[in-house]
C-alpha cells in the first residue's frame, strides 16, 4: 500500500495469502528445480482482474511469474445481495 491510500480504510486492498510446499508440490511445481534460491513464503495467491475477468493466482512474487491461474466469480470481489436469492 502506498502513502497515498495508508490511512485511508475505504481504499482497497488486495490480501495475498502464503501458499505452502505442499500445495505448489500438487501443482507440479519443484521449487529447488524451478526457482532456485527460493523459498515457498516467494509464492503468493490472490485475485487480479485481466482482459479474461477474474482469476485467482498463484506467483512467484520476486519475478511475477505466474504459477497457476484459474477462474474466479465473474465480478471479481463484488457479491450481489440477490446472489443466493431464491424465488418461487
């Protein structure tokens, strides 16, 4: 976060939330081979919005590179309160 937005709490934040060996194991992903030196607290996962829509992501955070990328809900972070509206 910068300056700009620190003390602000209606500026958005994005939280990224620590991906564990074993998880990047089941992902095909061997970190002594793949990233050398790394460590797996170098891998993050949180959403981003692309020219596809929402995705949420795994990445290498020192280099960006994307481990793995998968749909998200279709507007992202916003829920509509008539998402689980049922009417009869």
């Amino acid at each position: 976060m910068n300056d700009s937005t620190s003390g602000n709490p209606l500026a958005p934040t994005v939280r990224r939330e620590d991906v564990t060996a074993d998880e990047l194991a089941a992902l095909g992903i061997d970190i002594a081979r793949d990233f050398p030196g790394s460590t797996e607290a170098d891998f993050k996962r949180y959403p981003v919005l692309s020219e596809g829509g929402w995705f949420i992501v795994v990445k290498h955070q020192p280099t960006l590179t994307s481990v793995r990328r998968v749909p998200w809900e279709r507007l992202g972070p916003i829920s509509l309160t008539s998402k689980n509206l049922h009417i009869e």
